[in-house]
C-alpha cells in the first residue's frame, strides 16, 4: 500500500508554489519570507550574503536579528 502525505500529491499534481519576494534589502537582494535578517535604524539586510564580519559590525551597531 502506498500512503503518500496530501501535499506531496498536490505538489506532484499542480508544482511547487510561485513565491513571490515580500521585500528588497537595502543592498538590492531580495527577501522572502522565512529567511533570516537583519534590521539597523530603517535598513534591512538579508543574512545570508553577508560576511560574518559585516553581522558582527551590524551587531556592534546595534542591529537586530528577525526573521522576515
């Protein structure tokens, strides 16, 4: 017997999901939702391009990690 979970059928039946971003960082990479970034005064950077150098000056400043 093959039991297979609804979303998988859906998936395998309609594709994945469009996504669309919900945002653009402040160095122009887009953001979408779930993904990890973070946030000084009204600028928000995505996470993951960053060098872990940049994260740690960001957080010197004071900026805050949330998740978009």
């Amino acid at each position: 017997m093959d039991i297979q979970h609804p979303d998988i059928t859906k998936v395998r039946i309609h594709g994945l999901p469009e996504t669309q971003p919900i945002e653009v960082d402040t160095l122009g990479n887009e953001i979408y939702s779930g993904d990890p970034i973070i946030t000084l005064h009204d600028e928000v950077f995505l996470v993951e391009p960053l060098l872990q150098e940049t994260i740690e000056i960001l957080e010197l400043l004071g900026a805050e990690h949330e998740t978009a």
